[in-house]
C-alpha cells in the first residue's frame, strides 16, 4: 500500500495556494447544490451534484430494497469524507507525515422511533462518534494538535454538533396539466 506522503506535498501546494487567496480578499464562498429525484418501481434516490451520482436507497426493514446505502449511512459517511478531508488539509499545512489515514463513523438508528413504547427513541442518527487510525512518525503533540485542528475546521462535524435554521418549500406541480394549456404556476407550500 503507498502512503499519503507524496500526496500530502501535492495537497500542500493547494492548501497554500487557498491560504494565499483568502489572505489576498480573492476568495469567495461557494454555493452548493444538490439534486435528488426519486425514480419509479424501486424509489431509489439518484443524488448528483455537480457531475457526480449516487444512489440512495433503504434496507428491507425500512421499506426499501438494499439498492445502496440509506440517508443516515450516507450521513455517517459525509462526515467520515469530511473529517478524512480536513485531517489531509490540516496535515499537509502543518507538514504532519500520514503513513495511512482512516476514520471509522458509527452511529445508531431505530425503526421503532416515535413508535409507542419508543417516543423518546430519536428518528435521526444518534450516538454518533468516530474513531481516526493513523500511522505517522509525527509525535504524539503533533497529532493531538493536528486533531484539535480538524476538530475546529471540519466544516460537517461542525454542522452536525451546530444545526443550522434549514429552509424548506414544497412546489406542488400540476402533472395533469395539457402541453397546450400552458404549465401552471406551482403552489409554493413554506416550512
């Protein structure tokens, strides 16, 4: 297996070229987005962003047909992804040498939620946590730093441990409607 050394330099170069255009007032938020549309006979979710796609789907138990991994699993992953990512980051701008770099996320989620007998039991993903497996010759001060910085800069874990406000609206579309009589303007339902 080839260790991350020679990518962390490569990653370096990027990070100080980031570093440079925050520090020169050129840098601008990014907008993100996201598209999910649910496809017929099997539900299954198509997610793309940007050029990418994954399928979503549920296990058995929570009416699906194991297509792919569910929401929460993918939840468990984004900050697995999330927490990898700035641990690379962080290390490349601090020159912590990574032999190997893997992150483990469990969590626990209960189809017995809101049920009676369970209407404390949470519906979301809970009892989240990580564990990080790393080989490095870097000391221990080095990587105890190193992880208090992702802990800071891990934009997902921070979402996760800090919910923001969502927005939400539901545009009813008239699918009934004629190509001739023109489309309808969608009723815009507000949460």
């Amino acid at each position: 297996m080839s260790h991350l050394n020679d990518y962390l330099a490569e990653k370096r170069a990027a990070v100080l070229a980031r570093n440079a255009a925050i520090g020169a007032g050129t840098a601008q938020p990014a907008h993100l987005k996201a598209h999910v549309r649910a496809e017929g006979r099997s539900g299954v979710r198509r997610l793309r962003i940007r050029e990418h796609q994954v399928i979503s789907d549920s296990p058995p138990d929570f009416a699906g047909y194991n297509l792919g991994p569910s929401s929460p699993e993918l939840q468990l992953g984004v900050l697995g992804t999330c927490v990898t990512h700035i641990f690379l980051i962080q290390a490349a701008e601090r020159k912590v040498p990574l032999e190997s770099l893997e992150v483990e996320v469990t969590g626990i989620i209960d189809p017995r939620a809101g049920k009676p007998g369970h209407e404390e039991t949470p519906i979301w993903p809970h009892q989240i946590g990580y564990t990080v497996h790393i080989d490095s010759t870097a000391s221990r001060e080095e990587i105890d730093a190193l992880f208090e910085a992702v802990e800071r800069n891990c934009p997902i874990l921070n979402l996760l441990r800090n919910p923001q406000t969502i927005r939400a609206e539901v545009k009813l579309i008239d699918s009934k409607a004629g190509k001739n009589s023109g489309r309808k303007e969608p009723d815009v339902l507000a949460a």
